[in-house]
C-alpha cells in the first residue's frame, strides 16, 4: 500500500527517519512482512529540501492538490496519507481533495488548538499518568530566563548558536555546519 507522509513545521523530511525501516521492511523489524508500505515523503513547499515557491497561495489545499498529482505521477491510484504538526492539517485534505485515491488518514499533533486547562476533575481522572503529566507541562507556566547582558556574560550564553544547516546541491543533500 502506497503512503504518503508530511512533516510539520519548523522540520524536514528528517522527521521520518526512524520510521523508515519499519513501514518498507517491516520484516526486517520483526513484523509481518504483509504490512508493508511503498513510502513517499515529499518536502512542504518552502521547506527543508524545497525550493523557495514562487509565489503565495500555497494553502493545505493546493498542497493536497500537489499530493494528489505526485502520487499519481508515481502510479498510486489509491494510498494512504499520514501528517503531524502543520502535515496533520494537510493529510485530512488530501483524503477531501481525492477522496476516489485516500483509502486513510492519519494525524497527530496537528495546529488545532490545545485543550482548555485547567481540565475537569473526572477528565483527569480518567487519564494515564503519563498523560496527566502532559497536561501538567501545558499548564505549567513558561521558565524565566534572565537576557541581561551581565547574566549572558557571567554564565557564558553565546551570542550565535551554532547553526546546522541542509544544502541541496546536485540532488544530494549536503551538511554544514557553522557558530561561534
């Protein structure tokens, strides 16, 4: 089954990495070798590998348009559609922009808002800890930080931070990486 996946923002294609494997050889991850997946990561517009777009107008649907058209250029008449962050407000367009071609959607940590807080007493009670912890980090009030010029001198907070960045050249991407 053919799938196709979004990154967020701010991210890459990078996102993917470690769930690679797993979907295209899931027997190689001691899983059925049934379940495996013909996996496209295209870059958002704008992003990562992406070329700067030419213009606006680059909305979650005509992203979903140009999903479409690339699954379709590569022979998917029919597939799958994954997103996370901002690629969860895409993926669920897709399947509205091609419903005849998504046989699924998949979505998580999408741009919606987050839940009131504090949450309801019986809420939390029927939450795991882990996901009471969760709520408890969201309700949390952000850290000081102090940003005086003595502070950052007196502890040592450089100016720049080092910078990491992709490069594409000649269709292979290249790292560099520069800072103090």
């Amino acid at each position: 089954m053919p799938l196709i996946l979004t990154h967020g923002w701010p991210g890459s294609v990078v996102e993917f990495l470690d769930v690679i494997g797993p979907l295209t050889d899931p027997a190689g991850h001691g899983a059925d070798p049934g379940d495996a997946f013909n996996v496209v990561i295209p870059t958002l517009p704008g992003f990562g590998f992406s070329g700067p777009v030419c213009g606006p107008g680059w909305t979650t649907t005509r992203i979903a348009s140009a999903w479409d058209e690339l699954m379709a250029r590569l022979g998917y008449g029919r597939y799958g559609t994954q997103g996370g962050d901002i690629g969860a407000a895409v993926a669920p367009e897709v399947a509205r922009v091609a419903p005849g071609h998504v046989v699924g959607v998949h979505t998580n940590g999408g741009p919606g808002g987050f839940p009131q807080v504090p949450l309801p007493d019986h809420v939390m009670a029927s939450l795991s800890p882990i996901e009471r912890d969760r709520i408890a980090r969201v309700e949390a009030p952000p850290p000081l930080r102090p940003t005086s010029a003595t502070h950052k001198a007196k502890h040592g907070v450089h100016r720049r931070p080092t910078v990491v960045s992709l490069r594409r050249r000649s269709h292979s991407p290249t790292m560099s990486a520069s800072g103090d």
